[in-house]
C-alpha cells in the first residue's frame, strides 16, 4: 500500500514539475541586430515564444538593410523608378512617411545614404566634409516619394534609399504581443535591445518594475511601475564614434542637417500602448530635444516621456505621477504639465 501511494505522489509529482516548468518561458535570441528576450507566462508559452521569434525573423527578412534578399535591400538596390511592396513593408513605409511629415523631417526614413556615408551601416566611420553632406542630403527628400495606396507600389528617384532603423524594433514588438496573445498568452516582458514592451500584468496580478538605465553608467536611476504598455529608450551613449577631431558622433541623426544629434538630451524613454509609435518618438523627441518633446506631448495627448539632459537633470510628463521613483544622481528634477 506505501509503495502505492508513493507511486502515486511521484507521478503527481512529476505531473506537477512539467505543467510548472511549462507555464513560464524565456526566449533570448539576437535578431535585428539587436539581442531580444521573450518572457511569457501562460500553458502555450513554449510555443508561443518560439511562433513570436519566427515573426521577428520574418520582420527581418523584409527590412534588413544588409541582407540582400531583404525587400528594403532590393528596393535601395532598384534600378527603376517604382517598385512594388509587400503590405507589411508598406505599412511601415506609409507610417515612417508619415512621422517625416509630422517631424518637419527631424525624423526621416530616406536619411539611409547620409547614415551610410558616415559609416553607420559598416562600421567604417568617418566625417563627411560639409559639401558631400548638403549633396547627399538632396537623395533624401521625403516629400518627392510618393505611395500608391492600390497597388502598394512607390514611386522615387534613383539613389534614395530607407531605413526603419528607427521604429523596426517597435513593430516587432508589437508583433510579438500579437503573436503571444494569439496564443493564449496574458501576461509577458519583451526586452528588444533596451525596448520593453509588457503584455497585461505579471502572474501575480502586480505591475511590472521597469529599470531605465543610466546614460552615464552606474546604478539605475530611474524605475517605473507599469503593464500593458511599450517603454522604449532612444540614447545616444550605445553606439558612437569618435571622431579625428575627438568629438563623439552618435547614430541618431537629425534629417534636417545629415548630422548626428548634438544636444543636452542623454536619452528620451517614451511609454505609450503601442511600440512602433514608442520608437518613433523616442527618436524624434531626442532629435527634437526638450521644447520639441514638450510641443509633440501637448498636441498629442497619447504617450509620457521621460528625458535625462548631459547635467543630470531629467525632465518626466504628469501622466506618469505614482508610477515614476527616481534615484541618486539626477536630482534636478521637473515634471512637465
Ligand atoms: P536604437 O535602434 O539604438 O534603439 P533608435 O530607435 O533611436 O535607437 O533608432 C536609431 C536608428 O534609426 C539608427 O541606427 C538609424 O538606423 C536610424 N535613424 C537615425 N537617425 C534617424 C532619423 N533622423 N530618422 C529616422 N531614422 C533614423
Ligand atoms: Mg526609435
């Protein structure tokens, strides 16, 4: 009889092991150049996870910049005038167009042949002299592509080439919380490279504690209490170069110059509900800088930002009142109403 029941509180036991071990799961993968981690909690997890990373992969293969088979790498690569896309990537052309538009082109998806030329894509950095910058400024003319809604075509000259650098990551996530709630998923955290996005609340019904880091190094300086919603981090202290002339040249361009942002701002973190319009305003409010942040906020009405200055002092929007604590060395602190 005690063999029996041991028996039976072993299969329990293992019963139990397995549908714990199944209910949370970690997926960390690099994929657009970035390192990503996949945290979901739910039966499907597994699955979920691994459908979620094959929809990053696909995202991906349409807007590499790099990959030659990639129909951004085509569509720079085009001999013709017009070229026809895919829904997904004309989706995200008409959204990136449209962020041109509404940034007086601060933020520009055709800016890739002045990043190019710097170096960005290769790693082969250098300094334009002023000339070649104004010359190749000209390729990037937004307001000359035109989109045909019907056949998905678009329509621009020779030598302009795009880069969704800016707002890929953002849709990706995006698309991996659909691809998680399509399958069951309730509750999950996604790290994309410093992008968070949160799908519902933890398991246990609590927010999420989301750390930002310190542009400057050192301890967390900045910690938010939030769920269901994307925080993303545009900043310039991840990828830079230094120039002959000693100056740090970062990869976050301003599209009206060609240049590289030179201000206060050391990073801008939007928090909104979708991660596509997180990542186009946390580039364009750390082009923009304060003033510029503050203008879009008002009219807007739509997402929180939280801004760190070269001075340590940092700027929050009211909407985030309760959910912000701030720490240690930014204690210059104002809250923008
Ligand atoms: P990260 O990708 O490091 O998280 P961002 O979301 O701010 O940072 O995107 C920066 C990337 O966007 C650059 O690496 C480049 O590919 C692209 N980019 C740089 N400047 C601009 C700009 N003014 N408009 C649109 N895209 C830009
Ligand atoms: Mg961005």
């Amino acid at each position: 009889m005690k063999k029996y029941f041991v028996s039976v509180f072993l299969v329990i036991s293992i019963f139990l092991f397995i549908s714990c071990s199944e209910k949370n799961n970690t997926l960390s993968f690099t994929a657009m150049d970035t390192f990503m981690t996949i945290r979901s909690s739910g039966k499907n997890c597994v699955n979920a996870n691994k459908a979620a990373q094959a929809r990053v992969e696909k995202i991906e293969n349409l807007i590499s910049v790099t990959k030659e088979s990639s129909e951004i790498y085509r569509l720079n690569h085009k001999l013709t005038e017009s070229f026809e896309l895919s829904d997904e990537t004309f989706y995200l052309m008409k959204y990136a167009l449209d962020g041109a538009y509404k940034s007086n082109g601060a933020f520009n998806p055709a800016l890739y042949p002045v990043t190019k030329e710097w170096g960005f894509t290769t790693k082969q950095y250098q300094v334009p002299d002023e000339n070649r910058i104004n010359e190749i400024l000209k390729l990037t003319d937004y307001t000359k592509i035109q989109l045909q809604e019907t056949e998905h075509k678009i329509n621009c000259s020779y030598g302009m080439m795009f880069d969704f650098g800016a707002i890929g990551k953002g849709y990706a996530g995006d698309q991996i919380i659909e691809v998680l709630k399509e399958n069951g998923i309730q509750s999950a955290i996604l790290d994309l490279g410093g992008n968070i996005q949160l799908l519902g609340k933890k398991t246990d019904g609590s927010e999420w504690k989301i750390g930002l880091k310190n542009p400057f190094g050192g301890d967390v300086p900045v910690a938010l209490s939030v769920s269901d919603c994307a925080v993303i981090t545009s900043g310039g202290y991840e990828r830079y170069f230094t120039g002959n002339d000693g100056k740090q040249y970062i990869h976050i361009f301003d599209g009206r110059t060609g240049k590289p942002v030179e201000n206060n701002v050391v990073s801008a973190t939007i928090v909104t509900s979708k991660g596509i319009y997180g990542d186009y305003l946390s580039t364009t409010t750390f082009i923009l800088g304060k003033d510029g942040a503050v203008e879009l906020w008002k009219k807007s009405g739509d997402f929180d930002f939280i801004m760190m200055f070269d001075d340590y002092s940092i700027c929050y929007t009211k909407g985030l009142e309760g959910k912000i604590s701030i720490f240690g060395a930014f204690s210059k602190i104002q809250v923008i109403e």
